[in-house]
C-alpha cells in the first residue's frame, strides 16, 4: 500500500481527498494534518466519513511526514505550499502533488499574477495527465503541480484545437460550483445570495487566466489570444466551461467531433456527451465530458466541457497524477461513475 | 404621511420595511440607521432599491428620529431593542413596533428563554391582527411587539381550533427559509451546506416554543402541550408549518375547513389553498395561505400554513400593524400577490 | 381604467400581467382567455392571486374582448398570436401587445428562422423602449412586437456601445432561468436534471439570434457579427446576459460607464450595479441591473446585464410599453422594487 | 461473478442498480431491461456511465433472463412486479430482489392500499437487513421484498425504541427529495414548482404508512399508532424522517442514544451524527446517519434519521440483501462514504 500524508485535510479537497482514498485499492491515508482541527477525529469534521476513516486530524511535522508517507497532497491555499514543500522534499523520497497554485506558473508570472514574492522556486511538472505525456512512471520530478479547476475544463475544452494550431481566439466563459470558493462561509456562499442567482467576477483578469495561456500557448505556440469571466452558479460542485472559440479555418460539427475522438483517444477519463454535458453525469467522478457545435455561419466553434471542479479539477485529478507516477492503473480507485 | 424610521436597515427585516414602504401609499421611511454602514447610501446596500430610495444609513440618533418619525420600527437582534426603546417612547408622541424578540414574553418568561436580564421591561400589545382584535386605531400602547416567525405561522395554523377549544397535544414541525437566520454569513447558511440538504435545529426547545405556548394558550386558556421542532431548508425565504394537532373531538376535514373558513372571515390576508399551500403563492407577499386534512383513522388533523417569513412572518406583518394603529386600511401598501 | 384582455392567460407570462395589473392604478384586466383552464376560476390555478383577482378563466372571444377592452395582451406560443391578431384588430379600436415572437422580426426572417409561412404579416413596432424612442404615445400603429426576454437582456447590454458604432464582434453568453421555458413540465425542468447543473441549448442558432442581430444592426447599421450561447441555470427567473464584446477601440472601464451613462440617462428602469448585476436585484421588478468591465489587455469589455425574463423580459416590459403607449407615466404600476 | 439481470432499468432506481454495480467486485449486470429504450446503448441514457457500462437495453425476456442471471432486481412500477415475478421464480434459481411494493405487504393490506388485485401472490421475505436478522445467506425464500424509502427512513428512525416497547405514538413527519417520484417530469418536479418551496402531500395516507405500521409493529406487537406526513423538498437525493415520538416513560436523550448504540451495534450502515444527521453526508451512499434528543418536559423525543432514498432507500439496499444472501460481505461494493 502507498502510504499517503494529506497537509490541510479539513478543507473541500482534503475531504474529496479522504473519500477518493477511502476506496482505492493500492493507497490509503496514514497522516492527515488540519491546524485548528487537531486533535478531532476526522470522521468528526467529515461526517460522510463516518465508519470509513479512523484518522485524527494532526498539527503538522514534516519529519513525521517524511517519515510515515510516500505520497504527499499539499491541499492548502495558494502561499502556504511554498513553505512545506522544500521542507518535504529534503532528504525524504516523499513525492507531492501539490494542489494548490503555488508550482503552477513560471516563478515571475506566479510573482505577478499572486503579488507575492515565491520563498521557494523549485521545478515542478505540471500535470493534466490527458494532455501532458511527459507525466508518467519514469518521471524524475518529485514535485507534480496539480492544475488549477478552471484551467482543468477550459484546457480539456481548446486542447485538441489548440494542438492543431487552429485557434484564432478563445473565450472561456465558465460556471463554476461555490465548493471552488472553499468551506469558509462568505457573502458568495451565503445561500439566499446565491440560490436563484448567479455571480460573475473577475470579469477579465482573474488568476486562473495566466494558467489557461501558459497551457494554451504549450499546445499551440505563440497563441496567447485568451481571454476569460468565471461566474459562480448555485451548484456546489462542478464546472461547465464554454469555450467560444474562432478557428483560423472553417469546420464543421463534424470535423471538430473527429478532431477531439482522436485526440482523445485513449484517455478513459474524457468522455463525448450525446448532446451537450451535463455536471449532473460527472458529479463526484473524476470524467470530463465534452460537447461541441461549430457555428454555420463562420469560423467558430462552441465547445462545451463539464467536470467536478473537487475531483477532476482538484483531488481527483491529483490521485490520477499519484497513480500515473507511481505506476499504477490511471484509473484505479476513480474508475466509478458520476452521481446523478 | 406618516414619517418612518427605521432603526437597524442594514439586515433582512430592514431591508424588506424599506422595500415594502417604497410602494406604501401614505407611508415614507425618512431615516435608516444601520451603524456599519452609516455614510452609505441605502441602495449601495440594498441595490433591488436603486432608483427607488434616496436615504443614506445613518448612525442611530434616537432624538432626531424622534423629531421626526411618527413610527419606529426596531428591526434590530434581541437584546438590542430594550436599550432604545424606553429612550424612544420617553418625551415623543412615537409609537414603536419593535420586530425583535425583546417585548414579545412575559419579563420572567423572556429573561428565562433568553438567558438575559431584562432592562427595560415596558407593556406592549403582542399583535397577529387576525387573532388579536384589540390591537386597532384606538391603542393606547405606543409599543408593539411584533410577532416572531414560527409563531406567526404556528399561531395561524392552530388558532381556529385553540379557540374552539378543540386541542390535545399540538406539534409543529416548521419548515423555514434560511433568510430567517439574518444575512450574516454562517455554517448553516452556506450553500453547500444547505443545497440539496434540510437542517434540523434546537429539536425541542426552541426559543419561539415559548411564544408559541402563550399564544395557543390565550386562545385555549390551560393548554399547553405544545412542541416544536424547527428545520432549516433550501429556501431562501418562507416557513412552511406542518402542524400535526391531536384533537378532543373526531373532526372531518369538512369541519375543520369550515371552522377555519369561519375564524378567518373577513381577514383578508389568510386565504385557503385548493389542496396544499405553497411557498411561492406567497413569496413576497403578506398573505397566509392555508390547508388542511382530517386523519380518518383517529382525532387528528394535519394543518398547513405558508408564510413568507420576512414579509408576514415580519416586516409585511410589522407594516400590517402599522397600519392597524394608525386607522389606515389594514392592507394598504401590502395588497399585492406573491411572486412564483 | 384602461380595460385589458389577456389571451393566453394561464402561462407565466399570462400570470405575470395579472400579477402586475392586480396593482396597476390605471389599468384593471377584465378577461382572461385560458382554452384549457375556462370555466375555472383564475385564482384556483394562478394561487398566488387569491384575494387579488375574481376573473374566470374563459374561452377566446375576439368580439367580446373587441367590444370589452382597450388592450389585448397576446401571451400565447408563436404561431399563433398570428391567427387572432388581424380579427382583434379588424373593426375595433384595440391595441394589441403581442408577447409572442410572430411580429418581432421581418416576415421573411420569421418564417425562415421559425420555419413557418406567416400568416398574416401586419406592420408592428418593436419595441424596448429604452432603446426606441419612437415609441410614444403618438403612435399610430396598433400592434407592438413585445421582445423576447434574450433579445432584451442583449440589447440593453450592447446598445450604448453599438449606437456609438464600437462594436467589432459581440458574443451573448446568456444564462436563464427556466421559466422562460413555460409551465408546462419537460426533461429541462424535471428538478433532478436542472438543480446542481446547468444546460447549455442551441449553442449557435438559438431562435433569438435573428432578434439580437436585427436590434444591434439597428443602433449599428451594417454591424452582424454576433454571436449567442444560452444556458438555462438552476433560477426559476432572470437573464444574465454575458457579453463579450470586441471593440473598435480601446477603451477603459471608465469610459465604457460614462457611455452607458449617459446612453440610459433618463431611463428610470436602466440601473448600474455597485460592482456586479444581480438577479436577486431585479426579481419580480421591471429593473435592468447593468455592470461592465474593461479587459485592461486589448480592445475587449465585457458587459452584464440582469434582468427578470418574465417582467423586463416580458410581461413588465408589455405594461411598460402599453404605458407610454396610453400616455401614462411609463413606471406606472410597475415602480416597485426587485425581491431579494 | 454473480451475475445479475435488472429489469427496468432505465429509471432512477435501476440506474442507481448499475452505477453502484460498476463498482461491486463480485456482481456485474449481465441484463438491462426497459421496453421504451431497447436497443439504445445504456450509456446513452444513463451518460455518467459512459466508459463504465457497455450494455444494450432489451425488451424483457424472462426466459433469456433466467439462463444468463442468478439475482433479478425488478425495478418497475407497482403492479408490474407481479407479472414477471412467478415467471422468472418457474423452473429457475434465479433469486428476485423486488424493488417495487407488489410483495412488501400482507395480500389483504396490498390489496386495499394499492387499490388493485394482487395477480400473484407468493411468500416474500421483507428485508431491511439492520432489524430483520432472518434475512441471511441460508434463507430459502428466492423473493426478496426490498422495502420502500420512506419505511426505510422511518423504521430505522423508530426500530430501537419499538423493540423495547416503548412507543406510545409516533408521527413520522417525512421530507424528502424529488426523485423518490421518479424521472417522468411532473407538476411536483417542475423546477419552478419545486425551487423555494416545500410540497407536502397525502398528509394522513400514503401508501407507505401500512408498510411503517406492518414494521413497526412486528417490533413492538399490537402498537399501530403512527402517523406519516411526507413533503417534497427542493432536494433531488435524499429523505430526513423526523420521528416524534411519545413515549411510555421518561427517557434522557443519553438513554435513547444508549438504546441506539446498542441496537445498532455492529451494523456498519448505521452511524451517529455529531449532532443533528445530514442529507449531505448520506449522498450516494448506503448508510443512515440518526441523530435524536429527548424533549425535558415530557415523554416526548425527537429523532432523525438521514438516508438516500435511492441508496438506502432502494437500490442500495436492494444490493445489501444481495450479499447477504449470496454470502458475500454486507458491505461489498457499497463501502464508500456519502459525496458532500
């Protein structure tokens, strides 16, 4: 068993984290740290755990870390990675699958982008396994950067197009569950706020923007013209990205489906929606579903991908990332399908 | 008209008085105070009042509110309203309507549901205008207690039979929207905690029991086998009261429907649904809407009453009051469908 | 009193004219034509109007509604306003509000877009009134196009750049709510596909397009290049309208606010939202919530706007304009605030 | 493998069936019946299956059924069950697991609940295997009867008390979540009827009260006083039963919750809630969290039970019996925690 260590365990992706390892075959969690809920039974915080999960939340300590684990998931926020992860690294041979946005960027881009300094520029590899083959059993990194939710579906979403050079401009116009804003109670999460509503920000500059460039532009060099508005919808979990897409050639519905069967060939988590995805048929599960129509009028493109922003765009995705460097099955312990 | 202050118009039930008295035909709120937000205009606030109100939040000022109010409403937490209310009745000819808990029990009763001492005991008219016909024009009393919500639900459901002396043992299982726990972020209140999900809360001894047991039982003088068991569910606003009554007499649902349509004639406000009631007949609205069944198998009936909770479970209801008070037509300014 | 006639009656939008016109003080609906409802009282189906409104549902009778009423709302499926609006009109001194799409477009762009022969192409005008100031009280025509709730929600958010003449390409990312899919049940609004999810539809040839390119060319002739996405959200009511528009210019936030500004100036139901419109803001109201965000990158802004689909989207809008069209004071029965 | 035939597979408890049996180590679906969708690819309707379930559907074929499957799940309708049950028991050893109410309750009662004569009546084994310990792998009846999804909620929520004869009368004032009624869009799961509000129906007679009393009464002989109110909240997944229920002594809430452990004791489905249970933490998942206080002014207590209607009130319990009496591990392919 690959024994795993989980840093900020009492947040939504440490959760999804537990549940996820709950049921996988070849790991299980041994450490799971929560500062101001040390000392409780983990199964008191997350009560769906209840039966399933002895741990005790623990302060951090890193030597017992190092020590207890192979596997270690920084599921903290962006800022607070940069302090552990060295630390973790150092004469250990613990890997980590940071979740959080701290390894994501170049070093001067996630200094500007955050408006911080970064403490501890290390080379991480950046991992959305289904687009990214330099992410497997033979990598030598011991640090993966699990991609940022949104970056996950818009990426997903332009890939295939992007990596035949066909995109002219792309707009990600996303909506996105509350659980990506985290189990903090705030004026967005506030219920009557939200329900029967739906809340854009960030309209043209949010974090995330930088993220969704560097993966375009890795695909399709050069291309930068990327622009992107996250709403939030009154959904917990999931993100439905629709990408609007001019292309510099004209296609048909048809062509693009070909395009993105073939691309995708192989990749047992992304999946063609009869019609247009659905967040209902991937809650909970680590599949991305895709859907597209091209516009018959121009050089345009609507493709639609929806995913769980805590398991694919977080968690999940990270236990694939986990399973892919560690040599097991990609799907194992995420091979279920979503709830509806 | 008559001049409105209204002292605590940052929250939920200030927010609703300002909404309700922008289409008031002879009543204008002239001052809001709200004291975090003093400076700033009502509508930067509450946007759904762009356009629509001109007033800036103010810092409570009790003697300036009494130079110029004719009625004070006191939308503020318990606790809060016994420390201006003396202050505002003394040297004014102000009547107040207080909206919080404060003046709603019997000193002793209040001190022991709430755990507080009271500092300012003062009498006031507990008022459900359509059970309580000595609040009119002629009041003498310049301080209203205004009722809670469950209890205006509760009160409403029962009250036919109270008054028949007709009850056993009543429980109220009360359903209610979120919006009644304030507008201050909370666990309860965030949406992922609350969608797709009901909360069950203070399972047998709720504040508002008390209220409740005064009020059945100055209909059924004696009774009080009461119990109320409130839930929080996936609804911004209206409670939604399931009262289960177990009564002395075997009753048909004809019975029961003709005493109620009886009790309630002439109060323009309680209405009866075809079959059950719903939250969206009276959503925003002042109404009362009403259903029942007898049970065939035993003395039991199952009574329905649906209310919004901020609107006749408080500031629709408070309005009402006003109205009453100063010999106006009960329904002015309030006589407007609910929204679905 | 202006005496109205509703035809179609027992839809949303029919309820909604009934729920505005109960507090009309200027205009009072005296039938209501509902096929399959008739005989029952309106307020047995639409209960949220018991109290409010004694009309009987009754069969369509164009003599009766010719010989009883001033104005005729047409609030039925398209393709069928067609068939009674040349007899109302015939021999009588009606007005007609056609809710329905059958006069909102050229004859050739209905029949093509809706594929159907019209059958009876008369001269109507299109009206939003804050964007057409033909439409007064002088009018001469008798028959107004009452737009479709996308076109609106996208033409208040372009138009103060399109009468400027800024436009390049404009793509309307639309979010509704679904009741602007009728009441009659269907997959889209089965509760378990619809909460916790989002369903995007028609991602490049909604209906609404021909609209929306019709009423942008207008403000800038010769201008085509939208595009249109709509995506019901789990909301029973509203339209958020997301556009991503590409400017000829660049622009600045500032600038983009002051256009609007002063385009709207005057305009009582067009308001600007603190930072972001929301639905809760302009619920169950006639109000127009506006915000906006200049890409600080490249000649992009992107522009929100809210709505209620079934008031500015619809009903509230047909009163608006029966409003000015009778010479009243356009926010008459309709100055009320959204209900958050 | 055990293979399994599921018939009527198309709605949400047979969806349910495959989705939990995507993942049981020892069990696979072999058949999928449902008459409207034959030939269509399962995962065209179920989409969250896609890449998990390559079965067609078929028309029923009992005699095919027979040869391929060793445990049959009948996922129709009442009324339908017994049509095919005695022709799949004839000449087989198919064991039949009957998720409908045709074999739940005594002929006589069946009959007259259902309002319709029994066609084939045949000894069954009722089976919430938590109270029914007969239930095990040596049981030689080969008709299960799975239980309905309130009887589940509520039986569970009142089973300790009754086995110790302590009830005195219990109301089950049930909420629960929409696709207890099943995919075909209806008035009750009309998004808009549903969103903001509560449906209560058949206040004092449902169908499932005969099958409470049938329960609760085998566990404590001779008691049927129970009522049963059950409301539609605006929830797709899951049933909150709040029990009320009077007691023949005084109980503290550490007496009941004593008297709960120990029942329970060593049944992994049943877990304890910190507090009060969540719908949340029970989603997708087997288990049923309870939760409970004794009222201190009588011999009232107030418990809770938190189950998924779909899960544990069907289809997961449904695969729960299959493993007892297949003589696998109760919990085999079900040991997961609830998605939050």
């Amino acid at each position: 068993m690959i024994k795993i260590g989980i840093v900020g365990a009492s947040g939504y992706t440490g959760e999804e984290l537990l549940r996820l390892l709950a049921n996988h075959p070849s790991a299980e969690a041994v450490v799971a740290t929560a500062r101001a809920a040390a000392g409780k039974k983990v199964s008191s915080i997350h009560e769906n755990l209840k039966g399933l999960c002895d741990l005790t939340f623990e302060e951090p300590d890193y030597e017992k870390i190092k020590k207890e684990c192979d596997i270690v998931f920084m599921a903290v926020p962006h800022g607070t990675a940069m302090d552990a992860v060295p630390e973790i690294l150092k004469d250990s041979k613990c890997k980590i699958i940071d979740l959080s946005a701290d390894y994501r960027l170049k070093t001067d881009v996630f200094e500007e982008v955050y408006g911080m300094k970064h403490k501890a520029p290390i080379d991480a590899v950046y991992a959305i396994p289904e687009v990214h083959p330099e992410v497997n059993k033979n990598l030598k990194d011991r640090l993966i950067a699990n991609p940022g939710c949104f970056p996950t579906g818009a990426t997903l979403a332009a890939a295939p197009l992007a990596a035949a050079g066909l995109l002219k401009s792309v707009i990600f116009d996303s909506k996105t569950g509350v659980t990506g804003a985290g189990n903090t109670p705030s004026a967005t999460s506030h219920y009557p706020n939200l329900a029967e509503n739906i809340i854009p920000y960030k309209l043209t500059a949010h974090r995330h923007l930088a993220e969704m460039v560097q993966e375009v532009s890795r695909l399709q060099p050069g291309f930068e013209n990327v622009s992107f508005t996250p709403h939030v919808i009154p959904v917990s979990r999931g993100i439905l990205t629709t990408a609007h897409i001019e292309t510099t050639e004209k296609l048909t519905t048809a062509d693009v489906k070909k395009m993105y069967e073939d691309y995708y060939d192989g990749k047992p988590f992304v999946q063609f929606a009869e019609s247009v995805p659905s967040l209902a048929n991937v809650r909970g599960s680590n599949f991305c579903h895709i859907g597209m129509e091209a516009d018959a009028r121009n050089n345009r493109v609507v493709v639609l991908s929806a995913i769980d922003n805590l398991v694919k765009g977080a968690s999940g995705q990270a236990i694939q990332n986990m399973n892919i460097i560690c040599g097991l099955k990609e799907t194992e312990g995420l091979w279920f399908p979503g709830l509806i």
